[in-house]
C-alpha cells in the first residue's frame, strides 16, 4: 500500500494524508525533526532501498537519499 494515515486520539478519528509515491510494506519509520522518514520495505517480491520523506506542513513526499542495500524487516529508532 502506499495510502497513509494519521490518528486523532482527542477526536477519535483517522485522516488520509497524501500517499507515498511508492507501494510498500515491511518498511521502518521515524519521526525526526518533525518529518516522517519511511526506509526500505517490499514492493511485491522486490526489497527496497529508497527512502521518503513526508513533511506535514505541505502534505507531500520526497525521495530521501537511497540506503546503502535493499532492505526489509527492519527497525529504525530516532535519537
């Protein structure tokens, strides 16, 4: 999928932000500087090594700088 969703507890409801430009799953996320940063995952059987960048002040995404490898199945944490 490449549709996005945010949660509103205090409303107690979902909305749809603009989509990533690339269907994934098993992906990794992290909130840094205010940005969503998604990192690799699977389109079909393919691993990914690309990078998007949602920024919430436009609702749009960017293609951030590519990982190193392919990769899927993994965990990222914001420091």
């Amino acid at each position: 999928m490449n549709s996005v969703c945010v949660y509103d507890p205090h409303a107690d409801a979902w909305t749809q932000l603009a989509s990533m430009t690339i269907a994934r799953c098993n992906h990794a996320s992290a909130v840094v500087g205010g940005k969503l940063y998604v990192f690799g995952g699977l389109r079909g059987e393919e691993r990914l090594c690309t990078v998007e960048v949602y920024d919430p002040a436009t609702d749009s995404w960017a293609h951030g700088s590519s990982l190193t490898s392919a990769r899927c199945d993994v965990a990222v944490t914001a420091l």
